[in-house]
C-alpha cells in the first residue's frame, strides 16, 4: 500500500525514525535536501545517494522503506496504546533538546511534556546503588521537583528509580526517558512507577513500538536526558557507570555537571570523585544546583500571582506556607511568633516553615529563628 499521498510531515518522520541506518544527522542532512520527510520517502535510491554523507546501504534501506516499515501498524500501536507522537516543530517538544546536536526525530510521550519542563535537571547514577545513594537521590529529587524544577531520569534500577520516586513524593514534575519501545517495561518492577510518572510527568522515548534494550540504545538514551536538561547530578557511579556516559554528554552540550561525593573506600563513588577531580560542582544538596541556575529564573521572568514569589521558578506557595511567610520579616522571629502570628497550629507552621526553607524563601538561624531572605 502506497502510503506517501496521504502523509503528513509527522508520519513521514515516525517511518523515517524506522528505517534502518537512518539517525537524526543523516535525517537532518536528507531534510535540508529534500526539504521534508514525506519527500525523503518518495525520493529515488539514486537521488538519495547524491546527498552527502549517504552511501548506498542507507539510500537502499530509505527507497525500500515500505518493504520494512509497517507506518500503518505503528500508528495504530500509537493510538491504541493512549500516547502521542512529538517532532521538533511541535510545541511540546522539550527546547532544550532541541539545540543538541543530534535531536531525536519523534520522541513517543506517555503522560505530557509542558513548558515547565524547560526547568529541567538531570539525575542518575548506578543501577548497583548503596543504601546512601538511593537515599541522597530522594532528598535530592524531593528538594527540586518541591520548587517546581522537573527531574529527568532514565528509569533503571538503582539511582534513577530512587530519583524518579523522590519527585513523585513532592508532587512534582518527573520524566522518564526509555531506552526501549515505549510499550515495553525495563525494569519490569518499574511498570507501576511508570504509570505514576506518566499521570503527573511523562514517560518518553525515540524508539518505535517493540524495541527490546541493547548496548546501543542506553548512551541513545542517555544523550536526551543530558540533552534536555540544564544539567545532570551523578548521585552515585563506579568508574564504568553509564552515568558518567550521561555526564560527558552533559559538557558536551555545554550543560553543567555535578556529583555527589561519597565514602572514599566506597568503589560506588569513584566516578563521582572522579567528575569533581574534572570540575564538576561538588553537590551536597538542592542549594548547589539551584544556585547554578539562578540566572536563567530572573525575578520578572513573569508576573507572579497572588500566591506567588516570582523568585525561582515563578514558585507557588501553599496557603500555610503564605500565613507563614506573611508572618516573617529580615528581623528575627521565632517560631512561637509565627504560630501566633499565622493563626496556624504548631505542626502546621513547622511544615510550612520547612517549606518556605526548601524554597529558598526563608532561613533558620540559632534558637529555631527565621528570617525572610531578601530578594
């Protein structure tokens, strides 16, 4: 069946993603050529040999495209499995990816990718963690994803699993980025975590339905969660951990890179200590990598509403956390004033103080005083 009279630039890019020996640099050089996906697969296999960089092996496979794609069962995988197809012209399409060097020519998405996600960090780390790892992982994630910023993480076992379980705890923004099909659940103790992420985040990947790991699609997958992001925290890894795959594709995207230390016997932080040795920052908590950051969250980034700071990123405040934070001033006050102050019951103004804390907004001094920060 003759498909290309009736395909639209998305489908023409969901079967060029198919196609043997074709990667987004070659589809990227065919498209400046041709001018388009749907003309790439109407183009003659000696006409695809003139473009640069396009040996006959990859002009074969694209003339012969509908010999070994199955578009029309792929579309149908697509519809019934309740996910959506993105390609770089779409809005959704995360912008920091984009300006990689070798963006993914659809990216399949479970759940949904939002603007919030341009406030996006990177976690991973070893899939053979320490307790302390899974540990440092959740904190962290809960302190980001609890001020809005969205963890992206590769949803293996170990340190990413840990990462992914942290942002849900906060309530917050969490992706998931496969290194299968999107239908296939790797992990398979992970199919409910998934779920979860794809409710309140988004589950993601490049690769079409039904394809299986292998040592290829990992680093293929490690290159969107680096290249997504405005950075990658390496929480625990060994000196041949894929996560420091992860973060070399972080300095080469030109994105900043931090680790976290850890014991000096331990063989679980040697890559770690190895990326502080190279200039990574050195992460012992939220502060390091939000404080990275500051400059792109300008306080007028965008009006702030009435529950709102404006400060990084544009945070939202519960209303305890507002009574609290109405209560507090640059003078010193204790926790005693604010609970007469606020109104709010003494367990109440603890947790909204906590929160105030982890958003930067306040600090606690000697004797269980606060402080506003000044902005």
């Amino acid at each position: 069946m003759n498909l290309l009279g009736r395909m639209d630039s998305k489908e023409a890019l969901v079967a060029l993603n198919m196609v043997e020996h074709v990667g987004p640099v070659r589809a990227r050089q065919l498209m400046e050529h041709f001018g388009g996906a749907p003309a790439i697969l109407s183009a003659s296999r000696r006409s695809l040999e003139q473009v640069r960089g396009i040996g006959a092996e990859t002009a074969a496979s694209i003339a012969n495209w509908e010999k070994n794609v199955d578009l029309t069962g792929e579309l149908k995988r697509i519809a019934e499995y309740g996910c959506h197809v993105l390609i770089s012209a779409d809005e959704d399409y995360p912008e920091l990816l984009r300006q990689i060097y070798d963006p993914p020519l659809v990216l399949y998405v479970k759940g949904r990718l939002t603007a919030k996600d341009k406030n996006a960090v990177a976690m991973v780390g070893s899939r053979l963690t320490t307790h302390y790892g899974q540990e440092v992982a959740r904190k962290l994630a809960y302190q980001l994803a609890y001020v809005g910023v969205t963890v992206v993480s590769g949803g293996a076992r170990g340190i990413d699993t840990a990462a992914h379980q942290g942002a849900l705890t906060a309530k917050g923004r969490t992706v998931a980025v496969l290194g299968t099909g999107i239908n296939l659940i790797f992990p398979a103790e992970n199919g409910a975590l998934f779920e979860r992420i794809a409710e309140s985040g988004a589950v993601i990947t490049q690769f079409p339905f039904n394809r299986k790991a292998d040592k290829q699609s990992f680093p293929i997958r490690n290159r969107i969660v680096a290249g997504m992001t405005l950075g990658t925290v390496v929480v625990e890894a060994n000196l041949t951990s894929g996560a420091l795959i992860t973060a070399n594709m972080a300095v080469e995207q030109g994105r900043q890179v931090f680790a976290v230390p850890g014991r000096i016997d331990s063989p679980r932080s040697k890559g770690c200590h190895e990326l502080i040795k190279k200039g990574a920052k050195l992460c012992e908590g939220a502060e390091d990598i939000l404080s990275e950051f500051e400059y792109l969250f300008p306080a007028g980034n965008r009006p702030p509403q009435a529950n709102e700071t404006g400060v990084l990123p544009a945070i939202s405040l519960s209303e305890n956390e507002q009574r609290a934070y109405d209560v507090l001033s640059e003078e010193e006050k204790s926790i005693d004033e604010v609970i007469r102050g606020s109104g709010l019951p003494s367990s109440a103004v603890s947790v909204a103080l906590l929160g105030l804390e982890m958003k930067r907004l306040v600090r606690q001094l000697p004797g269980k005083m606060f402080v506003k920060n000044s902005v």
